[in-house]
C-alpha cells in the first residue's frame, strides 16, 4: 500500500474592521477565492511559511498572531491536505499589491460577501477558518514547536 502523503499547506485569516483579505486568483480558468495560502518549504517554520504566503500573495508583512486551526481535508482520491490556518487582526486596512503573478488581486470583503461566493470558493475550509476564527477558536501559535529546524 503506497503511503499517505498529504501536502502541508498554511493559510492567514487577515482581518480589519470586520473584513477579511482574500486573493482571486484563476484556477483552471475558474476565478476562485481563497485567503492567502500556500505550501510549506523545506527548512522553512509553519509560521515564516505563512507570513510568506501572505507577502507574495499580497504584498503585506504581518506577523501571525495566533493557530486557528489544524485542518485535513481530501479534496479528491489522489490530494490530500494538512493545512495549519493562522490569524492576523490588523488596525488598518493596507492597500494589498500581490507579488505573485497567480494572483489577480487581493481585496478586503465582508463575510456576507465571501459566504455569497460559496461556489467560487477554492475548497470548504476558506468558510470554515473565517467560521472558526468568528468563533474565537484561537491557540498559541507555540502549540506548533519549530525548534528543531
């Protein structure tokens, strides 16, 4: 039996004055939505990888404040995910500038508005990470030790 081999992914819930930073982006020509995500590097923390997600993919330097959640998720027979979904609350709302060509651009929107784009959205944890960030479902982002990188 081959074995299981999940791709570990992070993501940031950024938010300001209830409104959260997304990315569009075009996935097999369908527009879709996400927060800034992507997937661990080599010798990298959980922690850097995500505040260099969110750098690329929108062109802010934040520091993650807090773990959301840890998340599994199987997207079909062949991809599955572990992905480590962190929290940033801001005081401001920058203007995002994406570094990523991938991404068409970022934008703060309500959580009605993301909700509404359920279909375009890139996987059912985009909702569920807002849903639990809303809930106050926080942990220390040491919960995750990076020490022996």
């Amino acid at each position: 039996m081959e074995r299981y081999k999940p791709n570990v992914t992070v993501a940031c819930v950024i938010n300001c004055d209830d409104k959260y930073l997304m990315v569009e982006e075009l996935i097999d020509g369908k527009l879709t939505y996400n927060q800034p995500a992507g997937h661990l590097e080599a010798f990298e923390s959980l922690n850097q990888a995500c505040e260099r997600e969110v750098w690329e993919e929108t062109g802010l330097t934040i520091k993650v404040q807090s773990l959301i959640n840890i998340y599994q998720f199987q997207a079909n027979e062949g991809l599955a995910f572990l992905r480590f979904t962190y929290a940033c609350v801001l005081n401001e709302q920058p203007s995002p500038a994406p570094q990523d060509s991938a991404i068409r651009r970022a934008l703060w929107m309500t959580y009605d508005e993301i909700a509404q784009r359920k279909t375009q959205l890139r996987s059912p944890l985009v909702l569920q990470c807002i849903h639990d960030f809303r809930q106050g479902k926080l942990f220390s982002t040491e919960v995750v030790n990076s020490r022996f990188l």
